[in-house]
C-alpha cells in the first residue's frame, strides 16, 4: 500500500505494470531483519510442505544456480507424487 511506489495501491491490478520488489528495501534501506523474516517463513513453510506433499520430489535434477555470495536456483520444477 505504498503510495509513492504504485497508483491506486489499495486496488488489485493483475495487468499493472512489473516494478521491482521493495518489501524489504535495497540499498542504504535494506532492512536487517531481511534473513530471520526467510529464516522464520522457511521454518513454518517447509514443513508444512513436507507434511502436505511427502514424496515431492525435483522434476529437474539440476535446477542450476547463479550468484556468488547467495546462490539460488535460476529454475525449479517439483514434481507432486
């Protein structure tokens, strides 16, 4: 609901234009709690995942990666047993 990011930030619009994420900053503004806010979303998600989808298991075995410092996944396909 930032104002100064979107126009009519109170509407849903599934047709506005992509602007980049901002939820936790970038810059001098990027926000401290970035890490323990994944850290505690990995922590409640992944197991419910688990316990939802026992046998997922990755589509592509090889799902690549890029970055240096924070590697992630440029794909990933799960297949849902």
């Amino acid at each position: 609901h930032d104002e100064d990011y979107w126009d009519d930030p109170e509407l849903y619009d599934a047709f506005r234009p992509r602007k980049p994420h901002h939820a936790f900053g970038g810059g001098p503004h990027f926000c401290q709690g970035t890490h323990v806010a994944r850290a505690m979303v990995n922590g409640a998600l992944m197991p419910a995942l688990l316990d939802r989808f026992p046998k997922m298991e990755l589509a592509d075995p090889d799902p690549g990666f890029f970055g240096f410092a924070f590697r992630g996944p440029t794909r990933l396909h799960v297949k849902l047993n």
